[in-house]
C-alpha cells in the first residue's frame, strides 16, 4: 500500500497541471464557440473591394473588442445622396465605447455621424436615410468630416451601450457629396472602428448638440449671425471637446458658457478647416441654471437667392457639437438646444465670435465635397492639395524617442548651429568646424574680433543620409566666420546666416559661389541694408517671400521679395516687465506655416513662440509653458498640424529640464516631450522634423546630432519586396497595408493607403460570468487535489515527507509555488510563459542626468548673448 502511494503522488501533481491546462483551453473556447453563435445573424457580406473583415468584431484582450462598422461596399447614384447602414451591438451586457478610429476620405464622403438606438429605420444591408436613422429615439456618439483625426475621450469616459439603458445598434449615417468621384464605379467601405470595453466607467460621455432651425441668410447680405441659447437644467457637465459644422457660407462658429453674465469660451472654429473634434483648450463644466450659447456668422455674398437651414449643398447648417461627461449615476447621453432663449444677452457676445477666421480659397474646395464646388476641376490635383494641408490635430498617440542605433551621433562635427531637410529628406548640418563663438568673438558694438583666424577652413556645409548618417556631399569651405541659422527652400536652395559677417546668403546646392547675399559683410547695422548678427531665415514656398530673423542685438523680422529687395519689417525691444506681443528678446529661429500663412518665432530670452500673419507681421497669438523655462532656442513645423521646439539649460535653482517639445499647432498644447538616451542635451540650438515624426536635434556645446523617431515608428518591421512595403504593427492588431513606392499618388492610390486590413481574432465578449465559473472550476479541483496529496503524504511519512518526494514532482511543483512556504503563485507561473506580458511600465526617466548651468555662469547661452546689451537702433524706414 505504501509502494502504491508513492508511486501515484509524483504523477497527480503533472496531471493537476494537465487538467488545469486542459480547463483554461476550454473556458476559452467555449467562450468563442458562445460568442460566434451570438454573433453569427450579426456578419454581412462585404464587397471585394472592402477590406473590413466579414466578423467586424476583433479581441483585444479579456474586456475589450474592436467593432468594425463599414458600409458594404455601396456606389451611390447621385450627388448629396445620404445612405445609412446599421449593426447590432454583438453583446447583450452593458459596454462602454473608449475610442472611435474614423476610415473615409474627403475625397468620396462629406460626412458621417454614428447613431446609437434600439430599432433603426430600416432591416436592409442599407437604406437611403431619408427613410430615417431610428424609429426610436437616437443618439449621436460621433460625427466625423473632411479626413478628421480620431475622437479622444479621456481616461474613465465612456459612451454607455447595450444593458438596460443603453442602446443595441448603431446606425452609421454616410453623406456623399459629390459623386464624380464614384466615375470608376468604385464601392465605398467608409466606416468607423469602436473599442469597447465591459469594465465599468466612473464617467459617461455624451453629446450636446446645440443646431439653429430657422436661420434665412439674404442674397448678397455680407454679415448674417445665427444665435442659440439654452438654460441648462441638469446636474454638473463636463465638457472636453467640440466640433463646429456649417456649410459653404459659413465664416466662424463660436461656443460659450454663460454664467452670471460672464462669458466663458468653450470653442472657436472656422467650418472651412478641418471639422474633427477639437480638444476644449481651459477645462470647461456646466452648472444647473448655466446658459449654453452659440453664433454661427455667415456670409450671402456671391448667392442670388435666400439660403435656409436644410441637408443640401446648397442649403446651411449651424451645428456646434459639446461633447462632455458626467458621473454615471446622472449621466445624461445625447441633449439638443434648438432655440434663442435669451436673443439680449447676445449684445455682450465677445468680440471674437463676429470675427471670420479667414482660410485660403483653394482649401474651401476640399473642405466641402459638394458636388458644385468640384465642377471643372481636376479630383487629383484638389486630392494633393488636400494632402498638402492636412488638418491641424491628427492622432497624437505616439511618443518620441532617441533612434539609439543611428550613427550619427558620434560624428566628428564643430559647433553645431543649423538643421534643415532638403526636398529628397536628407539631412543638412551647418557646423562651425574649428570656430567657436566664446566672449573674444565681438567687441561692445557687435563687431567681430577674430577676422585674423579667416574664414573656416572645413567644409561647413554636411548632407546625411537620414537612415545610416552617411556623408553624401559636403560644402562651404572658406565661406564663413560663424555660421548660425540655415534653412532649405522648396528648389533646394540652402539659405544660411553668418553672425560674424552680419549677412545671409543663398547657395545652390551644389554651387560654389552664392546666388544671393544680403547685408555687409563684417557690418552690423540695423538699417535696410544691415543686420546685427541675424539668426536664422525662412521661405515661402508659395510666393517665394524671405523672411529673415535678425537676431542678437536687434529684435526684427524683416521680409523681403525673392530677389532680396526690402518689403518690411516688425518687432521691437522687450521693455521693462513681461513680454507684450510682438517685442522680442533675441528672434532665434524661424517656422514658417504656410498651410495656414503664418510664421512662427521662437523668441529666445523671452521663453515663448510667437506667432504672427505672413502678409502683415500682425500678432496672432503665443505659446507659452512654464516647461520651456527661460529660453526657447528652435522651433519647427511638420505639415499636418505639429510644432517641434527645444528649450535651454536651466538656470541654477530651476527644475525645468532641457529637453524637446512636441506640441499641437491648432492649441498650443504639449503633446510629448523628449530627450536623449545616449550623450546629454547641453544646448539644443536646432530642431527639423519630417512629416514621418523623424525629428534630428543639433547641440552646439555638445557638438553632437541625435535622431529620434516616434516610437510607433520605430517598432514596425518593414519587409520590401518589388517596389511593395508591408508593415506588420505592433498593436493589439495587425494591419498590413500596402503601399507603392515612388509613384505619384493618383486618385486610385489615395484610395487604396487609406484601406486597412483587420486581421481576425477569436472574440470575446461574453458574459464575465461564464468566464468566471469556467476559471475557478479547474482551480478549485487543482488547490483540493494537491491538499488530497499533502495529507496522504502526512499520513504515509510524517511531518518530513515533503523532503522525500521524488525530485521531478518537486520541479513540478515548484513553478507553482511562489517564494514563500507554499503558497500557489499562478503570476510567478504564467509570468515564465511566453506570451505573458504586463503592461503599465514606466519609461526610466533620464532627465536627472542632464548637465545643470554653471552656477558661476550669469549669462544664458552658449556665449552668443555675453555681449552687453545693445545701444538704441536708430528706427528703420
């Protein structure tokens, strides 16, 4: 008997681990097995051309799904043709909507909204929505137009479907503008992707939608306004976005809280820019008795007939959508206000709401879809310039990160001054070679003072391959004292700046004499025809303007015609005090954004980027956080609604650590910051990006270039194969798209990048409680029939059986125990497996190992600001 014993014990533990194995499998698969045959009645047939996936509902882990929800591949007949489409939500227990990822182009929808409700109007694959949207009461929980970025909402918001109070479909609302896109008889797949998740949400979302019903705008009337006002009667609203929408007429749509007559900004949009959901910029809550106001202004002129509120083209809107949260015990998910409660109040509207935020007329044509603003011409060519000026905000879910394997971080280089890409993405520095610029460079009046050592004798002038750092040309020997700013116009041109000449000069590329220099060489002046150590320069693409920062010891920007004569300029000294617009303490670097014709100063000494009107200098607005410190030294724009800036050393006694900067153009906000893994930032002086997230960082005392790169970026593995790049992400999903290489991007190209391909994955969204009840069954038998073995080997040996196990059940046994006695650690267990992961790591932090200011050192640069102050400028004409 006791030979019995002993030999059966060692095996039960390896068969505990088997069955427990075996249970897991099976809770598993059962709960797919469940969930496709409650899905089964809910798949659809897709088109070909459609690369949704025919079970559009996609696992991302124990508590939350992916549901896709496209149009099935539809080809509408006419020109404002609103076609509606609906899916049933593939759980019955309550669920919460966390993100919404658009999939449409403006080049075939005008827009979509996504309706949740219990009964939509119609059981067909889709309908023309003039049948309606829901029999039942609906509520809009999206709304998307003209390549819109995807809705944030914040942590522990949700929008609540499903389970008793939530609604069971959604219905997705398509609107088709202009159909001559359609020519090639191509079928639609617009859509949008939801993650949902079961786990509970302190705070629920919803939408207020405030509309205007009865606005009549004049033939020819230049200035119409469309006021809603409603009191709020509720609990306490929190709003976090918004969105504006009106058609061609409209000028500015502007939102307000009204509190004890105190109007509070909520947003201002022009509805001919991008019409996502804008972040509310100062946190912005609703009180019981607030007023929620909203002014659409419009404009007749160019119609000869009344234009009234209706779903055409040639009809108007006035929408300003709020989306907000709540405690989910008052949650409230959709409320309108229709009316003008109060018409007095709008008398002491702010100022801003009349004011039109004006945009370029070429971008109205691809802001709208309709089909009269189309007419005559080219799709393809409105399709590039679409691309060209994408929209302000994009998905900012990314992180910047040092690109560690890059070599060109341990170049042999002098000071570096100067970044810029040329129009093949490489990448251009302009260093200093031998020269340095310390306190013997220039006497009191700015004059350089080591013209004996002549010009320098390397070559100043370096392109890289941005991949591998390889040198490919270099230039610009003999040329120059102490170069400083440098900037690449469209033609390839290097525009440079020398602070020891006083001048600015244009080089080719590849030429060896200038094309064009401004000022006189070794004369600083602040005339028209001087400058005082100018920093940097920046050229329009559009009308070939320069604009030139000028710089240590005057406080300007001076714009002049492509062939260098002077048009103006702006700026002054900053006065005693805090900095007022337009001063400037040292114009440092140049971003000239011309999707939105504007061009942006980092303004050094004064810690802050100011932005201002390319046509007249005037202010428009500054960025400022306390994180930039005391000094901004470099600033860059990247089509599609980024800035990129760096910051200088802290003074001694200060916290803000350098490092970089990457902030949302459209709100100034700071979306990432970031700084080295190898070397320490000492004095970042430049900063160039690509619209790709590359960002290359150029230190003057570190004598050093680092390349960094989004981290989303830098996970992906590519794969190339006859002209074809497949990149696998790693996300919670793979998506392979395909995309041709070096070919002009037509129509039919556009089409195709936009197109994803959602790989399927065993669902789960089932109820916890099977899951939970299939879990503990296995492990309730495991813990009994591990206690069996414990007491029949007490029984059999005693209190020291345990020691005289064989040793392989020992093993065995021990991954399943944790360090103490005999606890059972199932983490320890799976933590051993492969696929195991956790999540919520904190990136190590590095910035504590920046090099502080020298406490002796009292002034605030490399030694470029240790002259004094300069004298007073006589005035410019």
């Amino acid at each position: 008997m006791l030979h019995h014993v002993s030999g059966v014990s060692p095996f039960s533990s390896l068969q505990c681990l088997i069955f427990f194995t075996i249970c897991l499998h099976i809770a598993f698969n059962t709960d797919f097995d469940i969930h496709v045959k409650l899905y089964k009645d809910t798949t659809r047939s897709l088109s070909s051309e459609c690369l949704g996936s025919d079970r559009p509902v996609i696992s991302l882990g124990l508590s939350d799904f992916a549901l896709d929800i496209r149009m099935p591949g539809v080809t509408p007949k006419q020109s404002d043709t609103y076609l509606c489409m609906s899916v049933p939500l593939p759980v019955d227990d309550e669920a919460y909507v966390v993100d919404f990822k658009p999939h449409a182009s403006m080049d075939t929808v005008h827009h979509m909204l996504l309706f949740g409700c219990n009964e939509p109007s119609s059981t067909e694959n889709y309908w023309d929505c003039d049948e309606g949207t829901c029999k039942d009461k609906s509520n809009i929980l999206y709304a998307w137009a003209r390549n819109a970025p995807p809705t944030r909402l914040p942590k522990g918001v949700g929008f609540r479907v499903g389970g008793e109070t939530g609604g069971r479909f959604f219905v997705l609302q398509v609107h088709y503008g202009d159909i001559s896109a359609f020519r090639d008889k191509h079928k639609d797949c617009s859509g949008v992707t939801l993650h949902l998740t079961h786990q509970k949400q302190p705070l629920i979302a919803g939408m207020y939608l405030m509309m205007s019903v009865n606005t009549v705008i004049p033939p020819g009337e230049k200035v119409v306004d469309a006021d809603i006002a409603c009191h709020y009667k509720r609990f306490p609203m929190h709003l976090f976005a918004y969105r504006v929408h009106t058609h061609r007429l409209g000028k500015v749509v502007s939102g307000y809280r009204v509190r004890n007559g105190q109007w509070t900004l909520i947003g201002r949009q022009s509805p001919q820019l991008p019409q996502a959901f804008y972040p509310v910029e100062h946190p912005v809550d609703v009180n019981y008795d607030d007023i929620l106001a909203a002014r659409c202004v419009f404009s007749g002129e160019g119609r000869t007939t009344e234009t009234r509120i209706g779903g055409t083209a040639n009809d108007e809107m006035c929408n300003f959508y709020i989306m907000y949260y709540m405690e989910a015990k008052h949650a409230v998910s959709y409320m309108t206000c229709t009316q003008n409660a109060n018409p007095e109040m709008f008398r002491n509207i702010p100022q801003e709401a009349n004011i039109p935020i004006p945009v370029k007329s070429d971008m109205l044509k691809v802001t709208h879809g309709h089909h009269e603003e189309t007419k005559g011409t080219d799709k393809s060519s409105l399709l590039q310039q679409a691309k060209k000026e994408e929209e302000e905000i994009l998905d900012q879910d990314f992180h910047i990160e040092e690109a560690v394997e890059w070599p060109g971080v341990d170049l042999k280089l002098g000071q570096v001054s100067g970044l810029a890409l040329d129009p093949e993405n490489n990448l251009v520095i302009f260093h200093r070679g031998d020269h340095v610029w310390d306190e013997n460079s220039f006497d009191s009046k700015f004059v350089y003072q080591q013209r004996g050592l002549g010009p320098i004798e390397q070559n100043t002038i370096l392109v890289l391959n941005p991949s591998n750092a390889k040198l490919l040309h270099s230039m610009g020997r003999s040329l120059f004292y102490l170069p400083h700013g440098l900037s690449i116009d469209k033609n390839g041109n290097y525009w440079v700046t020398d602070v020891a000449l006083h001048q600015v000069f244009k080089l080719g590329a590849h030429d060896k004499e200038p094309l064009l220099i401004l000022g006189v060489a070794l004369q600083p002046g602040s005339d028209r025809n001087h400058f005082c150590q100018p920093t940097d320069v920046a050229v329009d693409p559009i009308t070939g303007s320069i604009y030139i920062s000028d710089g240590y010891c005057n406080s300007r920007v001076i714009q002049f015609t492509p062939k260098g004569l002077y048009v103006m300029q702006w700026g002054e000294e900053t006065s005693l005090g805090r900095a007022r617009p337009g001063q400037f303490h040292i114009p440092h670097s140049l971003a000239l954004i011309p999707d939105f014709s504007q061009l942006c100063v980092a303004d050094r000494e004064n810690g802050r980027i100011q932005c201002f009107k390319l046509e007249t200098g005037e202010f428009i607005r500054e960025i400022k956080h306390k994180s930039f410190g005391r000094e901004l030294f470099a600033v860059s724009y990247v089509p599609g609604g980024f800035l990129f800036a760096v910051n200088g050393m802290p003074y001694p006694g200060e916290a803000e650590p350098v490092q970089g900067f990457v902030m949302n153009f459209s709100t100034g906000e700071i979306i990432d910051t970031f700084i080295p893994l190898r070397k320490n930032f000492e004095m970042p002086h430049d900063v160039v990006a690509s619209e790709d997230k590359t960002v290359f960082v150029g230190d003057v005392h570190a004598r050093a270039v680092w390349k960094f790169a989004s981290i989303e970026k830098m996970e992906h593995r590519s794969v190339k194969k006859a002209g074809i790049e497949v990149q696998e992400i790693k996300e919670s999903e793979t998506i392979v798209e395909a995309r041709l290489k070096n070919t002009p991007e037509s129509t039919d190209h556009l089409k195709k990048k936009e197109k994803q391909h959602l790989v399927q994955q065993a669902s789960t969204g089932v109820s916890f409680v099977l899951i939970t009840i299939l879990l503990i069954i296995p492990v309730v038998v495991l813990l009994a029939i591990l206690l069996f073995i414990r007491w029949r080997k007490t029984t059999v040996y005693g209190a020291d059986g345990e020691h005289k196990l064989d040793s392989s059940s020992g093993r065995i046994l021990g991954k399943l125990r944790g360090k103490g006695g005999g606890g059972l650690n199932l983490g320890n267990f799976f933590a051993s497996h492969k696929g195991y992961s956790r999540k919520g790591f904190d990136r190590l932090s590095t910035e504590g190992s920046d090099q502080e200011k020298d406490e002796d050192d009292g002034t605030d640069s490399e030694e470029e600001c240790s002259a004094p102050p300069p004298p007073s400028a006589p005035s410019s004409s």
